[in-house]
C-alpha cells in the first residue's frame, strides 16, 4: 500500500472496527481471489480495469459499516526489494466516504 | 366486508379490457371473476391463482383488475426502470461521443467516464442483464452488473489511483500488518 494511503488506512480503522478491518485484511492476505466471508467484493470492469502482466483485474471490497478498497493481487510477483517471487495484494484506492 | 390477505395478494391492477400494448398474461383457469364472486367460496380460487400468477376481476364498470404476487408486480417496475435506463444508455450512444451530455444518460449519467469500447461492454451486458431479469423476474444480477459498472467509473475518475493500477510495487510502498497483530505489538 502506498505510503500517502496510510492515513486513510488508519482512518478505515477508527471507522470500521477492529473486526471489521480484520476481516478485510484476513481476506487480502489469504484468499483475494475467493468471495469474503463478510463483506462484499466485485470484479471491476472493463479493459482499464483489465489485469497484465500477472496481475489481477481491480477488484473492488466494500468494508462493512465503512468505505471502499480497491486493489489488485499478483500470486508470483518478482519485483521490488525482495526479488524472489511471491504473492502481493497491492492496494490501488481507499475511499471512506459514503456511496 | 372482503378481506384478503396482503402477504398472498400484492395488488390489484386496472388494465384495458381490449388493450393491445400491455404485456400478455395468462391466468391458470383463464376466468375473469366478478366482485360478486368474493363475497362467495370462489375468493379462494381468486387468491390461488393471484398467488400462482395472475387473476382476474371485471368490475360493474366493465374494467379488470388483476391481481398478482407483490414481488411480481416489484419485479415489473423494477424493470420497467431498467428498461427506461437502457433506452437513456441507447439514446446517448447514438449520438456523437462529442454531442453527448451526461444528462443524454440519465440516471447512468456516471457513464460518461466509459471509454467506446467500455459503453459497449456495458451496453451488451446490460441487454442480458435485461433478457434474464425478464427470464427470471428478478432484476438482482442486472443490479449486480450495473453496480460493477458504477464502481468502476468511481475509480476511473480518480486518476492517482488509475496511475496505480497494473504497476509495480514501489519504494512508497509499504506493507500492512494484521491489525490483530498491530494491536498486539507491546508499546515502545
């Protein structure tokens, strides 16, 4: 996640619940291609929202009782400081406002 | 005093006697009842076949009524919407991306962001969304299709997030610990 997200991180924090947030990260981290146990996620659109390279289509999760994440997930990613290939859910968007 | 019970019955509706232009509906007996008939043991047979699709009421005014399940008749003006929502969508595609105005879309109006190439996606989708809502009675899965198309013109009017998509990870990166973990790391 980019650092300039950080805030409204936090923020998705303070409004969701520790439970709810939780649930979101739990979701990210072992299963963002599966439908969450809470919660809701929907594939994007369209050819902006197409995967390459590897990575996923934008998929879109809507936190319970809060805003909106938007990311992407690579299961073989080699890039960055760390070389070697491994999984990354790149976060592209957080939005707390309502819809 | 007629009573009928509202979780069997949705509502009556007036409809042409001879109209032509209304959708066609078919009742299990094919019988047209009188007002008279409710105050007799024939009301069960109305709400039965209400409840099973569509009956019938021709009153001392020469108009029917039909009388169908609630969530049939939620069904059709869900769907007529949709359908006014599909010819906006069609409407405004006819034009000139340059002539178009966001009001040419009406309640798609978020759709302006679509590229032509994701209009027309969105244009074949919401046509089957449409088929099946008719097939199914329900406008749940078109819902869902059009719910997909309105987060997605949401992200394509934020471009910094835009600019994130299908990059790479960065040195501004940073990972996210489990907030569990986070909660239990000892203060410093």
């Amino acid at each position: 996640m980019s650092k300039s997200m950080w805030k409204q991180w936090e923020n998705a924090v303070s409004q969701a619940g520790d439970q709810n947030v939780q649930q979101l990260w739990d979701h990210l981290a072992y299963r963002p291609d599966q439908l969450p146990l809470l919660g809701s996620v929907t594939r994007l659109k369209g050819g902006h929202m197409k995967g390459k390279e590897g990575w996923s289509d934008v998929h879109h999760y809507e936190i319970t009782g809060a805003g909106r994440i938007n990311y992407q997930f690579h299961p073989d990613y080699a890039g960055g400081a760390q070389g070697d290939k491994h999984a990354v859910v790149k976060v592209t968007s957080i939005d707390m406002s309502s819809h | 005093m007629l009573r009928m019970s509202a979780t069997i019955v949705g509502m009556i509706l007036a409809v042409p006697v001879k109209g032509d232009n209304i959708m066609a509906v078919t009742t299990r007996s094919g019988r047209t009842y009188q007002p008279t008939d409710l105050t007799t043991a024939k009301r069960r047979d109305f709400i039965e076949e209400a409840r099973v699709g569509v009956a019938r009421l021709r009153n001392s005014d020469g108009e029917t009524l039909v009388a169908l399940p609630e969530r049939d008749l939620n069904a059709l003006v869900e769907l007529r919407d949709h359908a006014l929502a599909f010819l906006s969508l069609e409407n405004a595609m006819s034009r000139a991306r340059e002539d178009r105005r966001s009001t040419d879309f009406g309640e798609l109006a978020w759709a302006t962001v679509l590229d032509d190439d994701d209009l027309a996606e969105f244009r074949a989708e919401f046509a089957d969304g449409l088929a099946s809502a008719l097939a199914e009675r329900s406008v749940a899965r078109l819902d869902k299709t059009i719910h997909a198309w309105r987060l997605t013109s949401d992200l394509l009017r934020d471009p910094v997030a835009m600019a994130r998509v299908n990059a790479g990870v960065d040195e501004d990166d940073v990972e996210v610990s489990s907030p569990t973990e986070i909660a239990n790391e000892p203060a410093v």
